[in-house]
C-alpha cells in the first residue's frame, strides 16, 4: 500500500510541475509581447511629438521660408536619430490655406511604421502686426483666491 501511496505523489508532483511549467510560459509569453507593443507605444509618441514640432516650426517661421532654410526629408540628429522625416507643403492657390503633411517613419522588428500628421497653415496678407498680451501674465501667481481678488478690484 505505500508504494501506491509513493507513485500517486509522484505523479501529483509531475502533473503540478506540468500546471507551473504552463503557467509561466503564458505569463512569460504575455509580458514580452508587452513589452514590445510598450516600446512601439513609445515610438508612436516619439514620433507624433517629432510631426507636432516640425509642424509648429513651418507655421512659426512660415511656410514659405520653411521650405528655403530647411530639407524636406532627411533623418533626425541623436538621440531620435531611429525617426526618419518627410514634409510636404502643398500650395495650390494664394489666397487658400497650405496644406502642410509631416510624415514620420522608423523600421521596427516587424516593418517599417509611420506617423502622418496634418494641418492647414493660414498665409498672412499684409503688414505684420506686433503681437503682445493686453496686460502682463503673472507666472507666480497660482491661486484661485488671488485671481478672484484681483477680478474683483
């Protein structure tokens, strides 16, 4: 009666270590593919921020000295040096907005990604007018009770 006793033990101990051994592949299985969709996760934002910043620069400096003092395609300086960049600013009448389309592309384990972004930048007829705020903005100044008092003079 012990031996039989010994070789249901014994089994229970190889079907548990079956149950464990499965258990931790799934577990591991799970958090590497999260791993991996983390990382694209970050490329994506790296990447949209990347679009946003070239996008503000052409509406800064304004579309048509964009296109003179900067390339159109071309690869980022380090640290973001994995991005590479395309922007296209579509003219088609003087007097309608610029199409401008920044596109953001990196090579990952499964392909090459991309990021597009667009926006319409309105062109400026005429003089240049100064732009300053109507009364100065007080940074320090953070809380509701003191803008309240202020609103209230």
């Amino acid at each position: 009666m012990v031996k039989r006793k010994n070789g249901f033990a014994l089994i229970d101990v190889i079907i548990g270590s079956a149950m464990l051994a499965i258990g931790l592949a799934v577990v591991i299985s799970m958090s590497s593919r999260s791993l991996g969709r983390q990382s694209n996760a970050q490329r994506q934002i790296t990447a949209s921020w990347l679009a946003d910043e070239i996008l503000a620069m052409a509406m800064v400096v304004g579309p048509e000295e964009y296109a003179k003092a900067y390339p159109s395609r071309g690869r980022f300086d380090p640290p973001f040096d994995e991005f590479t960049f395309d922007v296209s600013l579509e003219d088609n009448s003087l007097y309608l907005p610029i199409k401008a389309v920044a596109t953001i592309s990196w090579e990952a384990l499964n392909g090459i990604h991309s990021v597009e972004i667009e926006t319409l930048i309105a062109r400026v007829h005429g003089e240049p007018v100064p732009r300053a705020p109507a009364e100065t903005v007080d940074r320090e100044e953070r809380y509701w009770e003191a803008i309240e008092a202020r609103e209230l003079q």
